[in-house]
C-alpha cells in the first residue's frame, strides 16, 4: 500500500477525527494543512524554514511543472523530493483546476483540456493520461485524478469581481446560452469516466496514492451524483474539489457540511483550496483531514498577517512605531527569532517590518510568509487538540478568527 491512514481520536461532539497518515517519504498528522508550492517551491523559504513552520506536508502543482522545467527533467535529477530538497510527504494536483481558473486559455472537450502556455504561448494538451504520466515521474506521494472543474454557482448571481466565472461562462456557453445545471451535469459525467482512465493510467500505485475528486458545485443533488459514483471506484482517499471558487462563506461550509458524510469514512477525505480559518474549522468538524491554500504565502507577500484576532495589515501607518511582534502568542522566526519565548524575548518588531515592506527589501515577504504558515500549523495543532479534548469552546476563545466555524458561529 502506498498510504496508510490510522484514525487515532474522534470527536463525539462531531464529525472530527485525528489521524496519521504513513507515505514512501514519511508521515503526517491530521487535520493537516499543506503549504501550496505551486512550481516546487514554497515563495521565499527554504524546506528547512518551511520544516520548522511544523508543515509535514506540501503541495505542488501538475500543471505548472509540466510546462516549467518538465516532468522528464524532473524524473531525471531524482523525482520531485530530490529536486527541491524536501524529504517528506508530496502531493500533486492534477492541473484539474487550471481548466477553470485560466477559462479564458483553453479549450475542453470529453477527452481532455488544451492550454495557451503561460510560458511561451504554446498550445497544451491535458488528458487524464497525461496527468498520470506527468505526476508518475514527479513521483509525488499523492497524486490527483484529472478532473472537470466547472463554476461552483451560476456566473449570473456571481459578485461582480468575479470575473473567472464570467470567463468559464463564456467559455462554456452554447448557442449563446450558458445552462449551469446542465454544465455541472457535464463536468460530473467526465470526472467520473477521467477518474476511470487515470486509474487504469497510473503505473506507480504501488508507490503513489491516488485520490479522486468529488464535484457538482453547490447543487446537493449533483454532489451527491458524484461522490457516489467517484467513491464506486476503490482509492486510498477522496478530495472535495470545486469549493471556494466564487460562492460565498456560507456556501463554502453548506456544501463542505452536505457532502463529507458522503465520502468513506475510513479513507482521507481532502478539501481542496481552502482555506481560511472559520471555513478549515467548519471543516474539519464535518469530517475533513486535509487541507491546502495559496493564503499564507500569497498575503505574506503584500504584507498582510494572520492573527488569531484576525489579519493585520502591515503596511498601514499604525504600525510605524509599534515595537511588538506581529502576534505575541507566536513562536516563529518573526515572533521569536532565538527561540527563547517570555515577554522579554527579541522580535522582529512590526514597525521593523513594514520598514522592510516599504524599502522594498526581501527580508519583509519572508518574514510575514515564515509567521504566516507557522500561524497555520499552529491552528492545526490546536485544531487536533480541541477533537481529542472536544474543547470546541476553547478552541474558540484562543482563535477568534475561526468563531464562525464553530457551533454558536455561521458554522452551526
């Protein structure tokens, strides 16, 4: 078996569960999150400092490296671990997704999906086939099935900024009509036959750990169509995917909550893309165990940290002179440089970093990117503490940013 997961401690005031999951490259606990590493790389830390966050486990992108550097460049220096340096657990997505968020470069048809290059504007064929191919020689521990990812909610009640679904209506339209329930019906029936071809596909399962996807936006309906018939089909572990792609809050966790008691209960069940972290409770409390996002990194970057009170902004004039830590409860490299802890431990002061955000000096990225994914492991542990302890209540009042996921919350 290429994975084996081992549920340690559930809930009985709900669905939650603890657990570890074994891979070729070692283990992770769960609930876990998984910093996004989209091109082999988690934007501006070394594996070292991302190991140090407390992350297990990573998450790296089919799609971008198959256009940069290529998969047989990979599969030559070693395989994805040896490439960049990381020694523990990988998963891969399939490129699934880039079907629905790049809706305006490409084309999908029953068979696969043709890409515009974002590198040099060539032409990109993606069948599920070649998705196997290509994760079967990054060598990835968890590889996903190529899927059809369409709109989660029909592009006409969208918000106005959200332009990837106009883009995927437009895509998608027929005879100058876009017909959401139908297309959700589509993109079911092709997840289903793709995941068929990507398992006959898969030529390392005894070393790679394929899951399967559940779609079907926010139709219950539809939802329910797909997990049956994906979950038919006997994998290590299934992903809810299709989420946090234009619906608001309250859809996210509506959907999260109607469809995880459909996916087996003794297999892994992953959220994909999410999230923040009112929605990875809610989750997490609906029977979820793994999760991943771009937020820590990407907000680090513009100079936006997570608190447990919720984000600061640290280039707002406020901050010029405040010479504490961006979170005192915080033990990262930012909050805590030298490891010490106490009130009267050296920091980074905030002042200092918006300093550096300002002067547009690198050191600045790096820091609110360090304290960024230590705030979410940090959550998780927690996370995996209040379902031993069922302290849901507790876990409320040190993380008030993930009330809203919790009973009393929006999360009810």
């Amino acid at each position: 078996m290429p994975l084996r997961f081992e549920i340690l401690a559930e809930s009985t005031a709900s669905a939650a569960r603890v657990g570890l999951v074994t891979t070729p490259h070692g283990s992770f606990d769960t609930p876990a999150f998984m910093p996004v590493g989209t091109r082999a790389s988690i934007r501006g830390l070394t594996p070292r400092q991302v190991r140090q966050t407390g992350s297990q486990i990573l998450l790296n992108n089919t799609y971008h490296l198959l256009l940069r550097p290529g998969p047989e460049l990979i599969e030559r220096l070693g395989g994805v671990h040896r490439f960049m340096n990381w020694d523990g657990p990988i998963l891969t997505d399939s490129g699934g997704y880039q079907a629905y968020s790049m809706a305006d470069t490409n084309a999908i048809d029953d068979d696969g999906v043709t890409f515009r290059s974002a590198v040099d504007g060539s032409l990109v064929r993606l069948t599920p086939e070649r998705a196997i191919e290509v994760q079967n020689a990054l060598g990835a521990d968890i590889i996903m099935a190529f899927d059809d990812c369409p709109p989660s909610v029909d592009p006409a009640s969208a918000p106005a900024n959200q332009a990837p679904l106009r883009l995927a209506a437009r895509r998608d339209t027929r005879r100058d009509r876009y017909d959401h329930a139908q297309r959700l019906r589509v993109a079911n029936e092709r997840t289903v036959r793709w995941l068929e071809r990507c398992k006959k596909a898969h030529q390392r399962a005894d070393e790679q750990a394929l899951f399967g996807i559940v779609q079907g936006g926010t139709d219950p309906e539809q939802r329910a169509w797909s997990a049956q018939r994906v979950c038919a089909i006997d994998l290590p572990g299934y992903a809810i995917g299709g989420v946090a792609v234009g619906e608001s809050p309250g859809q996210i966790m509506q959907t999260v909550r109607e469809t995880a008691p459909l996916l087996p209960s003794d297999k892994l069940r992953y959220l994909m893309g999410v999230g923040y972290e009112r929605d990875i409770v809610a989750a997490v409390r609906a029977g979820i165990d793994m999760f991943d996002c771009v937020l820590p990194t990407r907000n680090g970057r513009n100079a936006n940290a997570f608190t447990p009170a919720g984000q600061i902004r640290l280039r707002n004039a406020r901050f010029a002179e405040d010479p504490g830590p961006i979170d005192p409860a915080c033990d990262c490299p930012a909050c805590d440089p030298d490891g010490v802890g106490g009130s009267d431990r050296p920091v980074f002061s905030r002042a200092y970093i918006r300093h550096l955000f300002m002067s547009d000096e690198m050191l600045g990225p790096v820091l609110v990117s360090l304290h960024n994914v230590r705030h979410f492991q940090r959550l998780m542990l927690d996370i995996r503490r209040a379902v031993r302890d069922d302290d849901w209540l507790g876990l409320g009042r040190r993380w008030p940013v993930a009330r809203a996921g919790l009973p009393g919350g929006n999360g009810d």
